[in-house]
C-alpha cells in the first residue's frame, strides 16, 4: 500500500483510507456511475452504460498517468468493497501531497499519446451538443475563475450504499488541512445536492452553472454551484453526508 501525506483520523475501524492505484479502476468507475446516475448528471450520458463505463475506464486510467492528479479511497474492511474515491488537480508548487506518490504509465510508453487522443474521443452514442455544452461549461468556469492557480476538488463519489456514513469527511478533511497548512484556496464544482457538504467544510458559492434538461427530453434544470475555499477556514466536523 502506497503511503499517505497524512494521518488520517478516521473515527471507525470499519474503513481504511488509502491512496488509490490503477487496480481499482473497476470499482470507482462501478461507484461512479451508481452515484452519478442516482442525480440529473446523467442527462449527457450516452443511453447505453455500457459506453459511459468503457469510456470512464480508460479516463480513469489515464487520470493515474498525470502528475497533477491524486486521488484516494476509502474501502470497507469487512467487504473490501470501495466506500467511496477522491480526485485533487493539485496546483504547481503545492508540496504537502508528495509523499508516496506515484505516476503510473498505465498504457507504458503510449500512455502520453493514449491521453492526447482521448481527451478529444467520446463515448459511443452520445449526443455531442449535450456532452460539449457540459463540459465546455465547466471549462469556462476554470479559465474564468484560473483554477491553475489552486486546488481543484475534481471528483468525489460516494457509492450509494454508503452514503451518510462520514465517506466525504474522511477522503476531504486531512487534505483540506494541508491547503490551509500552504495558503491554497480550493476549488470545486458542486451539484447543488451537495453543496451543503461543502459549505460545511468553508466553500462559498461564487458562480453557478444551470443546463436545460428539456434538451435531453427531460422536465427543469440541473445545476452545478461553483465553489471556493478559501485556507485557514475552520472545518466543521460531519456527522452524515
């Protein structure tokens, strides 16, 4: 097992927060896509999960050949099943995360130019106005705001079983903590459901995404809040998600 920048005060013995490795892939993409498809954020989905999971696959992979990227996991003890994962874009400088990181060339030598093409590729079946709109959305939010210059919570999942047991108190606080420790604002994109969690940690919302579901044959919007921490914010202690 790879080593943690942290100590992680983990309340129950029945998890273990670890870093996660290419093995894994399986189990966060199967979280990710039971946790996503419980919220609007499926509407750009291709309708085949099959497509959504091959796709999700190689960009989970591909995600452990960057440098900019750590995530980590909490698994149940009992189970071995993944509780929940966590993605960081950790910004140039930012040292407090080094510690038993890795990169992993996942595709060996190929893995640069895997990447390359398949930041441009798309699920299969996929309705592209849909899928650009979001995405491109979310690009504008980053430039507009110059996320390079922070932390970036990219992705945090929590499979559905395990939700309002502590899963995002326990893969967010420690890394939080070495934000504040280095003067780094945090930055994250929040579906509204959860931008409650969030505020409970010191983000304020400071912009918001709205998309139309009609355009997917769906009734309202969905909305995204646009978030930042700013550091040395007392952190709220969770008792449920």
């Amino acid at each position: 097992m790879t080593r943690l920048p942290f100590t992680p005060p983990l309340s129950s013995s029945r998890f273990t927060l670890s870093r996660c490795t290419p093995t894994d892939v399986p189990q966060m993409v199967s979280t990710y896509l039971a946790a996503f498809s419980q919220t609007p954020f499926d509407y750009f989905w291709p309708p085949s999960l099959d497509s959504m999971r091959d796709w999700s696959t190689k960009r989970f992979l591909l995600r452990f050949a960057d440098p900019k990227d750590q995530q980590f996991k909490l698994v149940d003890n009992e189970t071995g099943d993944l509780v929940g994962f966590i993605r960081w874009y950790v910004p140039e400088g930012m040292k407090g995360l080094d510690e038993g990181f890795e990169v992993f060339k996942v595709f060996g030598d190929e893995s640069d130019e895997i990447a390359k093409k398949h930041k441009s590729a798309l699920p299969e079946g996929v309705n592209e106005e849909l899928w650009n709109e979001f995405f491109g959305g979310m690009k504008k939010m980053n430039d507009k705001w110059d996320t390079k210059r922070m932390l970036v919570l990219g992705l945090l999942c929590t499979h559905p079983s395990y939700q309002n047991q502590g899963a995002a108190k326990a893969l967010m606080e420690n890394v939080l903590r070495i934000a504040d420790n280095e003067g780094i604002r945090v930055y994250v994109e929040s579906l509204s459901t959860a931008t409650g969690v969030y505020k409970r940690f010191g983000f304020k919302e400071i912009d918001r995404l709205e998309f139309d579901l009609s355009k997917a044959g769906r009734e309202g919007t969905a909305g995204i809040d646009i978030m930042i921490r700013e550091p040395n914010v007392p952190n709220v202690p969770l008792t449920n998600e």
